[in-house]
C-alpha cells in the first residue's frame, strides 16, 4: 500500500514542472515515502529516486526524507542490505536534492541526536 502511494504521488508529479508542485504534493510525497521506510520498503524508495525521470521531483521533495531515512538507517543493523540502501538512498539525496535544505534535514538530525544522547 505506501509503496502504491508513494509511486501514485510521483506518477502524478512526473507531468508537472517542479513550479507547480503545490504544498499539497509535498505533503503526500512525504508521508508516503516515510510509511515506506517505515516498513522497510527501502529498496522500493532507492528504485524510485535512481529513476532519472524522478530527478526533478527528488530535486525539490527528496530533502522531506532526511529524517526518515536517517532513523530507517539508525534502526538497522550495520551492514545489512536494509542499511546499505539506506545509505544508498543518502547519497542519491546528496546528489539531487537542494543543497540548502538537505544541508538543514540533515543538521536537524544531528541536533536531534545529539538531544539523545543528552538525555541518555
């Protein structure tokens, strides 16, 4: 179901320019590209952003994933096929995404973390 979601949303945006994206879209992308790792869909995830004709839309969405692909990784066990994807899925972000807000996804985590590890 969230991989048809998530799929549904991106077929959707494919015939969009990325101006026209409205809060809407990013909202759907979002929730269904978090349930999707959520339950462990994360092949399915990295399918989609390699897509070359998903570029534009990992372009301006992707960075909404940071913080379920970071806890997706977090979650796994290192070396697993579930954590290499993870980090597949980080690179293809870093290569994509915009630079500002993935930089701010990102330092966002590690503030988060970093609250963890306080409170621990």
């Amino acid at each position: 179901m969230a991989v048809e979601e998530l799929h549904a949303i991106i077929q959707r945006c494919q015939s969009l320019q990325e101006d026209d994206f409205r809060e809407e879209d990013f909202n759907l992308f979002q929730i269904a590209g978090q349930k999707c790792l959520d339950e462990g869909y994360t092949a399915e995830v990295l399918e989609e952003i390699q897509d070359p004709e998903n570029k534009i839309i990992f372009r301006s969405m992707g960075w909404n994933l940071v913080k379920p692909v970071v806890r997706c990784f977090r979650c796994q066990q290192k070396d697993s096929e579930k954590s290499k994807e993870c980090l597949q899925i980080i690179d293809a972000m870093v290569q994509l995404c915009k630079p500002k807000e993935l930089l701010l996804g990102l330092l966002e985590q590690i503030e988060e973390s970093r609250g963890e590890i306080g409170r621990a």
